[in-house]
C-alpha cells in the first residue's frame, strides 16, 4: 500500500494502468475529499490479514482526517486468502 508513501490505487503494471487509469502508474487517492462529507468513516483491519500491515494500517490512519475518523475495527479472523 504504502510502497512509494503514497496511497494509491491498485498497481496492474504499466501497461494496464494505462487502459485503467490513462497513465502508466496508479493515481493516487485523495484523501482530503474526506473533508467534504459531513459522515464518519470507520477503518476495518485484521491481524490476521495476510494483505495487511501495521505500518500501512498507522500510515493510512494518520491520512484520514480526525473530523471524519469515527473508529478502528479489528476484525480478529478476517484474511483474504484462505
């Protein structure tokens, strides 16, 4: 997730980000849109997450704004992989 700092959207590689995305790397989230919806917004991980990181999880929580961060959910058995 964070692998340039950035939050960006899902990396297909060059050649299908440009079918995807019009350019050849994944544009990056706009995370200050938040801002503009008056709605909290509840973050979900999992330890047992085999896509999930600590570091990305405290990186992308320090992006969303306070005002609109309501809660953290730890989803205890959740992966994406079987």
């Amino acid at each position: 997730m964070f692998k340039n700092k950035k939050q960006t959207k899902f990396d297909y590689g060059a050649k299908k980000n440009l079918k995807v995305y019009g350019q050849s790397t994944p544009p990056e989230y706009d995370l200050d849109q938040f801002k503009n919806f008056n709605i909290k917004t509840f973050l979900t991980y999992s330890d047992n997450d085999a896509f999930s990181y600590p570091k990305d999880l405290e990186q992308f929580v320090n992006l969303v704004p306070a005002e609109t961060r309501d809660d953290l959910i730890t989803i205890k058995v959740y992966n994406k992989i079987k």
